[in-house]
C-alpha cells in the first residue's frame, strides 16, 4: 500500500523557518521524482519544488532562494526546508511522487504564516 506522509507543518511568524518531512512507503521510492506542491485557499494547487531521482531540483521562481527540497533515499524521506516564510506561503502542503504515468499524493500539511 502506497503512502506518503507529510509533517512539520504548523503556525509560525513571518521571517521564521519550518521544515517539512515526507515519510514515503509502498514504493520504489529511488525511482520516483519527488515533488512538493501546496494549495491556499480559493487557489489553485500549485507546484513548490520538485527533486528527481537524480537530485536535480527546480523550485518556483516565488520561493527561489528561501526553499531548499532534498531526500534521503535511505529513509525513503523527503524534505522541504522553508525559510525567509511570508503569510503568502500560507497554505496546504501536499507532497507527491511521479514516475511516468504514476502519480501519488499525501494528505497534506497545513503551514500557516501569521504574526
């Protein structure tokens, strides 16, 4: 059973740093490109960052400089440190894996930015 399980979500002031962990499960994690997207309300799911399989990373040009993606592949674990956060990167963090026509998401991860 596939399962992609995201933490490290919660409430923090504007300028402060978060860090999101997503345990994967079920899959050959090593093959699949990892990807962070996040939803705000009233907004469209949108794509964050995405790490291959290779390591090679892209991030949207919103969070160039202040989001790193990374993963361990010996913990099947993906990682997205947020730092530099402004109430605009308020929203629903979903993690997901990709590989060819195989898509996987988790339940998400409220991340709240907020004096």
């Amino acid at each position: 059973q596939v399962q992609l399980v995201e933490s490290g979500g919660g409430l923090v002031q504007p300028g402060g740093s978060l860090r999101l962990s997503c345990a994967a499960s079920g899959f050959t994690f090593i093959m699949y490109g990892m990807a962070w997207y996040r939803q705000a309300p009233g907004k469209q799911r949108e794509l964050v960052a995405g790490i291959k399989s290779g390591g090679s990373t892209s991030y949207a040009d919103s969070v160039k400089g202040r989001f790193t993606i990374s993963r361990d592949n010996a913990k099947n674990t993906v990682y997205l440190q947020m730092n530099s956060l402004k109430p605009e990167d308020t929203a629903v963090y979903y993690c997901n894996a990709n590989f060819l026509t195989r898509g996987y998401w988790g339940q998400g991860t409220q991340v709240t930015v907020s004096s």
